[in-house]
C-alpha cells in the first residue's frame, strides 16, 4: 500500500513548531497573530510549490486545491486549525493540517491520478484562545454562530476578532466557504488529547463522532462576615456551600455510567478576601458523554439537588449545551478498513473533545481519525506524538481519501 514519507511530516512537525516556540517544548500561537500568520504563509509556500491553487473565504478560512481529472466533481477536503492555546503543543490541531499538505503532496510527487479535486483546509479560530468562542469560523460557515457577533468578540487587549481578520490579509470571499454543494467529505486528522489509545497499545483512533454534554453554572449564595468576629455556628459560608454542592454532584453522577466524564474547572468566590467569609461562589460543571439518556439522568440530578447546602441558597443555569454527533457510517468504516490494511491496530471511540468537524459533520460527510497522545498530554507543552505516530495516521488518510476518490 502507499505511504507518505516519513522524513517530510517530521520536517513539517519541527518547522511548524517555530511558529509561536513558547521555550519550554509548546507554542503560543493565537489566530491571526504575528505567530499564526507565519504559519499561514509556510502553508502557502509549501501548496503553492506542489501546484495547489489557494484561496480563502470571508472568515480567512484557508484552501489549498489540487485539481482532479474531472474539474466539474465536488472536492474532498482534509481539514484542520494552526492556532493554538496559550503554552499549548505542537500536534494538536496543526498535525491535521501537515496531514492534509503530505496528501497532497505525495499524490503529486508520486503522480497519482485523482478524479475530484482534492484540499487541504486551515480553520481559522479553533481553539478561540483571543478571540471566543471555540471553533468560530467552522461554526459560522456551518451556521451555528452569527457572523456579526463573532467578528465583534474582544481579546482581553480590546482588539475584536473583526479588526484582526481585516488586517490579516486573508480575508477572501464568502462563494470560498465551505459548503454541501463543493464538497464531498472531510476527513481531520488529530492526535487523541487522552491516553487511551497510548494505554490500549493501538495506533489508531476510528472516530465515531462527538460526545454531547451539557455545561451548567452552579451558584451559592450566603453572607459575608468578618472572618475573626462571626462564630462559625452563626455563620453561611458560600464557599463551604459550594464545596459540598461539588461533593453531592460528584457522588451522585459517579453512580451513572463509567463513561461519563465531568470537571469542575473555573470557580469565582466573592468578595476574595482572606478576611472575609465568602458570601457569593459560582462554579462550572463541565459534563460529557455519548449517549443522550445519560446526559438527560445528568440534567435531572442538577434540576434535583437540594436548594440549600450549608444555610446557602442554591441555584443552578445552563450556560450552554451541545448534542452527541455521529459521522458519517461509510468513512468511519472506511478508516477502520484502510487501519487494518496497514495492519495498524485500532479503536473505535467517540472525541471527548469538541473539534470543527463536529460542524462540518452536519453538512458534509465528515469523519476524523486519531493517533495516540503520549500520557494523554494535550493543551500543554509536553503534548507530544511520535513521527512514526503520525505517519501512521496520514497513511490512512491518504488511502481513505483515494478511495473516496475511486468509489465516489
């Protein structure tokens, strides 16, 4: 079977990581940053030397397309991000774009023929590290997100994401998106951000879809009191409040599925001062899983809980909420065949993680596929995944995309 070469996704692993070097091993590379646009134009130079025609549309989505034998075909597109979060690795989201650029260059350098035109794609905004939220572009071109109310989201400078996009010089035209019409399938490549597939010694994640999950703000509301007068009989601690909330949702929601995941991950305690007994404290409960049974036994445990803990009113509203995605059944086949004819061993299992697939699956056949994460690390400097890892994982795009290409 074909293969990509080895020597060139490592010389794109290490170029890419100069683009926002944080230092320690990681990148910092926000979108349309000076470190993001680098990155853009590496992308160019490199497409442009293989022959690929490069466009972009109005929310600086990136296109580079080779052309297929039949010009009037719709296209397949391997699709991915190059920004960063703060302090983040060198694999997560930008490997899908080095995956795409080896496609294609491995079908030009080896000349292979190919029916439908074929792109590689750079998102722009993924992870909405400056500029939220999260996969911004992917969801206004799939319209889950107003375009006007993206492009006025602020980073904590002031500037807006529209102010940024203007002097990026890749704003194109919007007949460039994305859309059900032009394209056939997506494919992302991404490296796992967990450790089950390193753990379960398999090469390959076959990606099912997206997890759904629900994401609540949970509040308590008590008194503040000066910390050396109040005796603690008298007292209504929001914080003590908030900490047993945390402890009854967790116990409660460990007696559901084994495949749930929840976090606790931001709490704001007011008035945050040492000597001042916390009268307000509001929490995020971060909740994840596939089947939406389960997510719906998660609401009615929040909706149920007790509505005081500690002498502290609690009250509880949802911040936001998505449903579980599945891909497309045919390309989620094919890669589970194109892993066992390399003879890597696999995986099937759902992203915990959100991803712009996750949009693009509702309007395009989209499928994505996973290589391990050594220790599980991602959104942090250790992130890693070997060369021979990733060769791995772009070998069974290549061949999922030249059968798409054969059978479509």
């Amino acid at each position: 079977m074909l293969t990509c070469n080895k020597d060139r996704v490592k010389n794109k692993i290490e170029t890419f990581s100069m683009f926002g070097d944080a230092g320690s091993g990681g990148i910092t590379r926000f979108s349309l940053s000076e470190e993001a646009l680098k990155a853009r134009e590496e992308f160019v130079k490199r497409m442009s030397a293989v022959g690929a025609e490069i466009v972009t549309d109005d929310m600086a989505n990136m296109y580079a397309t080779l052309g297929g034998t039949d010009a009037d075909f719709p296209r397949i597109v391997m699709a991915s991000h190059c920004d960063s979060v703060r302090n983040g690795g060198n694999y997560d989201g930008i490997l899908g774009v080095i995956a795409a650029m080896e496609v294609i260059e491995t079908i030009v350098l080896e000349k292979i023929s190919h029916r439908h035109p074929i792109t590689a794609m750079i998102w722009t905004n993924e992870e909405g590290s400056l500029y939220p939220p999260a996969m911004m572009s992917s969801g206004v071109v799939c319209g889950k997100f107003d375009k006007a109310e993206m492009l006025s989201s602020k980073s904590s400078q002031g500037k807006t994401f529209g102010e940024a996009l203007e002097e990026s010089g890749y704003v194109g035209d919007a007949l460039n998106r994305f859309n059900p019409k032009d394209y056939i399938a997506m494919l992302e490549l991404h490296i796992e951000q967990g450790p089950v597939l390193e753990a379960e010694k398999k090469k390959i994640g076959v990606v099912e879809g997206v997890v759904g999950m629900v994401n609540y703000r949970i509040s308590t509301y008590g008194q503040a009191d000066h910390a050396g007068t109040t005796p603690m009989s008298y007292r209504r601690d929001a914080l003590l409040a908030a900490a047993s909330a945390i402890k009854y949702l967790h116990t409660e929601l460990d007696k559901l599925d084994s495949n749930l995941v929840y976090t606790t991950g931001e709490i704001l305690c007011h008035p945050c001062v040492h000597t001042v007994i916390p009268d307000l404290v509001d929490f995020s409960l971060d909740v994840r899983h596939q089947n939406p049974e389960v997510i719906r036994q998660v609401v009615e445990i929040i909706k149920n809980m007790p509505k005081t803990f500690d002498k502290c009113e609690v009250k509880y509203q949802e911040a936001w909420a998505r449903n579980t995605i599945e891909f497309n059944k045919e390309l989620v086949d094919l890669v589970q065949k194109n892993a066992d004819a390399y003879g890597y061993t696999s995986k099937r299992m759902y992203s915990g993680a959100g991803h712009d697939a996750q949009f693009a699956a509702e309007i395009v056949p989209t499928t994505m596929i996973f290589v391990p994460s050594k220790d599980g690390h991602s959104h942090c400097e250790p992130e890693f995944t070997s060369v021979e890892e990733c060769w791995r994982g772009i070998n069974v795009v290549l061949q999922t995309v030249l059968e798409i290409d054969m059978g479509a």
